[in-house]
C-alpha cells in the first residue's frame, strides 16, 4: 500500500469501502504522521489518539456488518478548536478555557461523526479566532510545512498547516473575516467559506455572531466540497440557519473537473487588484486568469467602490459583536477563575479572570468593541459601519447581474516571517483586505491554489451570490485542473 | 491629534472588566490610537439615506417546535464550572460588605 497520508480524502474512503484498507490502518497511519512531525508544525491543540481509533474502529465494524457508509466513511479529520467536542478538550486557542471539555457536540462535528468520519484532534488558532497568522494562540504558533519560519494564516493556521503537512487529509475551520481562505492560500491548500447560515454556528465559540461561518478545508477542490455536502445544511438549533439544502457542491466540482467553462463569466474586481498587493501574488492571479480564459471562461472587469471600506467597517463590526460575545467570559460558568480570595468581589474577579485569560489581540478588540458601541460613538462608528454593510452587499448585488462569480487574489501577499507584523496590529489586519468583503455580504468563497512566488503559495479567490456556493466550486475544480496541486518540500 | 487618549482607554478597560496593567495601557493607547484613525475611514462614506445591515440572512423570530428534547442534565452543565456548591454556580460575593450588612 503506497502511503496513506498522501492520498486524497476520495481516494481514502474509495478503499476503505472497497475493503482495501481498514479504517483503523488509515488512522494509524495519520497518527503516526502526527507522531513524526507536529512537534515542528504544531498544528494540534490536543490529538485524540483514542477516540479517533475507537471511532476507526466503529465504521470498520459497520463496513463488516454490511452497512451502507457514507462517502467520506474512514477518512481522518482535523477540528479547528473553536468548536465544541463532547468531552475533547475545547480551548479557542485561549487560557480563559485551557482544560475545558465541553459537555456538548457542536453540529458540524455531531455531522462528522454520523458520516463516519474520523476526528483526530483539535488545531490551532489566533485566541477566539482573532488574527491571520496563530501567532496570537496562547499556545504558540504554527509553522508552515513550505518554510517552518513562516506563519501558516490564521485563525486558522492549525487547519491548513495540518492539510499542508500530509497529518490529516481533511481539516475544518471557520471564517469571519478569510481565516478558512487566508489560511488555505498561504498553505497551498483548498479553503471553502460556505454561504452565511449554511453551515451551523451551534458549538462555534462565538466571536462576531452575523459573520462568523464554519466550513471545509482540504488539499482538493473535490474533498472540499464532499466535506461541505457532509457539515453543511439547515440545523434547527441555529436561529441564523438558512432553512434550504445545500447546494450540489459535489456535482459542481467534477463538472468543473472537467475543464469546460464554456458560458461562464468572470469578474475580476478592480478594487482588489493592485494595491497593496506583492508583484509576484499579482503575476500567479494573472496567468490564472489567462488559465481560465483558456477554459472557456468570459472576464471582465468589474468596479465594487465600496469594498476600500469593507476592511475599516469589519473592524468596527467584529470588535462590537466580539466585545458583546465575550462578556460570557466571566469566570463563573467555564474556564478560569483568578483571584477568588474570598475577599474579591464578583466585578474584581472578573477583572482579573478576564486580564489573566485574554491575550492582547482580544484585549483590543474588546475595547475596540466598547468604544464603537459606547453611547456618543455608536452612531459615528458602529451605526455607520452598518450602513456601509449595506453598500458592500448592493457593490456585491450589482455585480452579480453582470457576472457569474467575482475572482480576486485570496490575500495581497505570501506567507510572512513569523514575528514579523505582531507589534503593529493594523499591518496585520491587511492580511484580510481582501477577504472580507465577503463576510460583510454573506455569500460563499473559495480559496484554491493557483501558483507560487518565490517558492511559496498563492491562493486565488472566488466569491459567488448567496446560496449558489455550486458555482465557486465549478470554477475551482476547473482551475486546479488547469494548474495542478502544490506539494511543499519534504518536512 | 490623538483620536484616543490614556485616560479612555484605562475607562473603556473598566467598562470591559479588564484590570489591565500600566505598562498595557501605554501600549493599548497607541495601538488603538492607531486603528481607531484607520477605521474612522467609514465617515467618508455618505450614508445618511442608507439602511443599516445587521445581519445577511433576513429571517425574524425564528421559533423551534414546542416539543421536549432532551437538554443538559445539573452535573453536565457543571461540569465545567470554576466552583460549584449545592447543584448551582458558585460566585463571589456581588455585594459590597457595608451594603450587605
């Protein structure tokens, strides 16, 4: 058997169902990986070596009996740890939470579960989801697999870095601002931000409730879409659930597999290009372009005027909804509890839970949140930001009428140094300019790998209208046919 | 000109319940400085006549079927409590000594 952990998540459950390996021997083999090579990576949080072989152990058992399986049944996946895991330490990336374990699944992860799926651990990321390279973890970084000096994205590095580093063929994250998309870029890895609503946010530790969006990341366009079919769909529990089906992604990926874009039209949005952007990421968005010409595919250009304000307006929304969401934290229901003396009251340690367990990028944000929000300033910041909200979703709406899908680098530049942008936080902001229009609209995006600069990962981006998340992965699946995979050096 | 001082940011650190340190508050202050002048950008925006956005999805009151389904049991939702006393989260006291008295 040639080497599991380098085989696609549809080329491990097509031998499992075949009986031609055993689900156990494709779990033992990523654990192993795991073993070998996560001391350098440090993509996991916590490697749940038991449950993952007992759940290995359980589809081996109902593949013997007979059963049915699912399309996925066997295959290892890695968990972003901002959703809950019953009884599988769940941190966020935070000391506020260290040693928790939820008493509860989250969807996605009660969805991973009854598709058979194998859960190998939990990954790291930027303390509640906040940052774009894991440098911001209570816990330590992640090294990218292509330069271990180099961030892998965040928040969620761990994700990407575990994909990228051949310990888990299927991983899952969750996006706000573009930490599923950045991530899979500067990885050279697939990362899908499903449709606002389509994947359920119950068991998501909450950072920014109207933005915040769990979904698939994988090293193909196809397991993208097979992992996003398994997690994605109406789930009763979450109030902000779109009561509709999810789109057919998988039928979209392989008629894009094909390599015939015939009829489709492409837009490349003028306010992400250029600007900002490092020459070689705009040289690999370009000969994609070409690429997707050549597929058949119509391209024009397309003006969004109000997206030089979509990164200004989430960072007045998202601390808001953060600095609201994060008041749970308080030391009396989870997590720390600091300077309970018997003295202290409630308010004092609260204060000095919440300062011993947030690290600085959470700090301010918080603050950031309770200025916008504050009464004297609500109407200036977070009352415009909204309003602003309002234009990037009309830029979005008018574009849609003239073009299929809008496309765009994923992030203006490749991976960067690690310690290289922490002491000036705004610089590392930019790392979402352009993903975030995106949250600020709802619709679904894609980042798919199309070349490399300097001997390190480009992602391209693809944004489509509300629930038509088919059509990204159409013109993904057709761009990876035209360019291939990027394997990074051996680790 | 500064678009937020010292003094502020130690308030907005109060209102957050954040007993943050001296040394922090030096450096919170510039930082958010910065950011604040950044996104302060929205303000060139000319928005007057334009409906906010809370939320992408447009579904309102959105109620489950009034039917029992199995919830936490006490010691579940316990479990992950700093301090506990007879089935309940215990908290520090809420009260200051001389109102309590």
């Amino acid at each position: 058997m040639s080497d599991l952990t380098r085989m696609t998540a549809t080329e491990i459950a097509g031998l499992v169902a075949g009986g031609e390996t055993s689900a156990v021997e494709v779990t033992r083999a990523h654990l192993d990986r795991i073993a070998a090579v996560d001391d350098r990576v440090h993509a996991f949080l916590h490697v749940d070596s038991e449950g993952a072989l007992a759940a290995a152990r359980e589809v081996d058992d109902r593949r013997a009996a007979g059963e049915e399986l699912g399309p996925l049944a066997g295959v290892p996946v890695a968990v972003k740890d901002v959703l809950t895991t019953k009884g599988v330490p769940t941190t966020v990336g935070s000391r506020i939470l260290e040693g928790w374990r939820p008493p509860y699944d989250s969807t996605i992860v009660q969805r991973l579960r009854a598709a058979g799926t194998v859960m190998l651990g939990k990954t790291n990321m930027d303390e509640f989801a906040m940052g774009s390279s894991t440098e911001y973890s209570a816990y330590g970084p992640s090294h990218n697999p292509w330069d271990l000096a180099r961030i892998p994205g965040g928040s969620g590095g761990g994700s990407a870095a575990a994909l990228a580093a051949y310990e888990a063929p299927l991983a899952i994250g969750s996006d706000t601002g573009g930490s599923i998309r950045q991530p899979g870029a500067v990885t050279g890895t697939v990362g899908a931000k499903p449709t606002y609503g389509g994947t359920s946010r119950y068991g998501l530790v909450a950072f920014s409730s109207s933005l915040d969006t769990p979904g698939p990341c994988a090293r193909t366009v196809l397991d993208a879409a097979l992992l996003h079919q398994v997690i994605g769909g109406h789930d009763p529990r979450d109030s902000t659930s779109i009561p509709q089906p999810v789109p057919d992604v998988v039928a979209a990926a392989r008629l894009g597999a094909t390599g015939d874009l015939t009829g489709v039209r492409l837009g490349i949005v003028s306010e992400l290009v250029g600007e900002g952007a490092e020459p070689g990421v705009m040289a690999a968005f370009r000969e994609s372009v070409d690429a997707l010409a050549k597929l058949g595919a119509e391209i024009v250009e397309v003006s969004c005027p109000n997206f030089r304000y979509a990164l200004p307006a989430y960072y007045l929304i998202a601390p808001s909804e953060c600095s609201s969401n994060l008041a749970r934290f308080d030391g009396v229901r989870f997590g720390l509890r600091v300077g309970d003396d018997g003295n202290r009251s409630l308010e004092e340690v609260m204060s000095l839970t919440r300062e011993a367990g947030f690290g600085p990028e959470v700090k301010r944000r918080i603050m950031l949140g309770t200025y916008a929000l504050s009464s004297g300033y609500y109407e200036a910041y977070y009352g415009q930001a909204q309003k602003v909200r309002t234009l990037i979703t009309r830029d979005f709406t008018a574009a849609f009428d003239r073009v299929d899908a809008l496309i765009s680098p994923t992030t203006p530049f490749v991976a960067f140094p690690i310690g290289s942008r922490t002491s000036d936080p705004y610089q590392m902001y930019l790392a979402d300019l352009y993903t975030i229009p995106t949250n600020l609209y709802g619709g679904p995006g894609i980042s798919v790998p199309c070349g490399l600069s300097e001997g390190l990962p480009v992602g391209l981006q693809i944004m489509a209208p509300t629930m038509a998340d088919d059509r990204m992965y159409r013109v993904a699946a057709a761009l990876e046919s035209a360019v291939g995979t990027f394997t990074p050096p051996a680790l | 000109m500064a678009a937020i001082s010292r003094e502020e940011v130690a308030h907005l650190a109060r209102l957050s319940r954040l007993a943050v340190t001296e040394e922090e508050l030096d450096t919170f202050a510039g930082q958010l400085d910065v950011i604040l002048q950044a996104v302060a950008q929205v303000g060139e925006v000319a928005a007057a006549d334009i409906p906010p956005t809370s939320h992408s999805v447009p579904l309102t009151n959105v109620l489950r079927e009034d039917v029992v389904v199995p919830g936490l049991t006490p010691q579940e939702a316990l479990s992950g409590a700093p301090d506990v006393a007879e089935q309940r989260f215990r908290v520090p006291r809420i009260l200051d000594e001389d109102v309590a008295s």
